[in-house]
C-alpha cells in the first residue's frame, strides 16, 4: 500500500461523500496503525486503544463512530 496515495483518495472521496469529523479522525489513527503493522491485510486493536486515540470515554459513541465507517465502506 501506498500511505499517501490512500490519503488522496480518502480526501477525493471525501469531496463528494459526508463523514463525521469524528469517523474521519478515526480513519486515520486506523491508517497510522496500518502503515506501523506494515500493511498487514489486518490488524487487531482494541476499542480502548481506539478510543484513547481520538480522546473518547464512551465507547457506545466509539461503536457509532466506528460503524460510519464500516457503513461507508472504509
């Protein structure tokens, strides 16, 4: 994978497609672990660590923010 090339694509799509600021921030953290895992076709990573992240107690809000994402496809 190409770490940049998966930002530009993810601001293009942004460009004609809503998310949460919340979701987005997310994606991102979610990029950050990827690239560290070296691109691994999964990584595991618990909701605590995600959460602690993008600076959230709760983690229904978390499960909200993270279902965007999947609903979005990403």
């Amino acid at each position: 994978m190409n770490y940049i090339a998966e930002i530009n694509a993810f601001e293009q799509w942004l460009e004609t497609n809503y998310l949460p600021s919340s979701a987005q921030l997310l994606w991102y953290k979610l990029m950050m672990l990827t690239n560290k895992a070296g691109w691994c076709e999964w990584i595991t990573v618990d909701n605590q660590r995600l959460m602690g992240f993008i600076q959230l107690k709760r983690e229904e809000t978390f499960i909200s923010i993270r279902n965007k994402l999947v609903e979005a496809g990403l």
